[in-house]
C-alpha cells in the first residue's frame, strides 16, 4: 500500500499491524487505521518515522 505523510483519524478504523518491505531493516508498528482498500494508508509522521518510509513509499498491513 503507498504512504500518505498526514493526521491520522484517531478513534475510528481497526487495529492494523503495519510494517515496512525491507529485510534488512524491517520495522513494524500497531495502528489503528480508517484504510480503505486502493488509497493510500495515511500515516502520521511519527508512525512513518518508526518505519523508516516516507511518502510514497510501500508498507504491508495485516488486520488484527
């Protein structure tokens, strides 16, 4: 899913496990996130800096 830098919607949406492509240095973080399927996961900047991704770039999501 591509990464939208923003403000998160806090208190609506499910739990998400969110986590970046890489082997080298993978990271993930629990969200709780309104998605809908083919837009853009919008992350805050504290979540995105967790990551290690900016904008555009692709993370994985598994709900929880």
């Amino acid at each position: 899913m591509p990464v939208k830098i923003g403000e998160r919607v806090k208190g609506v949406g499910r739990q998400y496990l969110v986590s970046n492509g890489q082997l080298q240095d993978y990271r993930a973080v629990m969200l709780e996130l309104d998605y809908a399927p083919g837009k853009p996961v919008t992350l805050d900047l504290d979540a995105a800096e967790a990551l290690g991704v900016g904008e555009g770039a692709s993370v994985r999501l598994v709900a929880v």
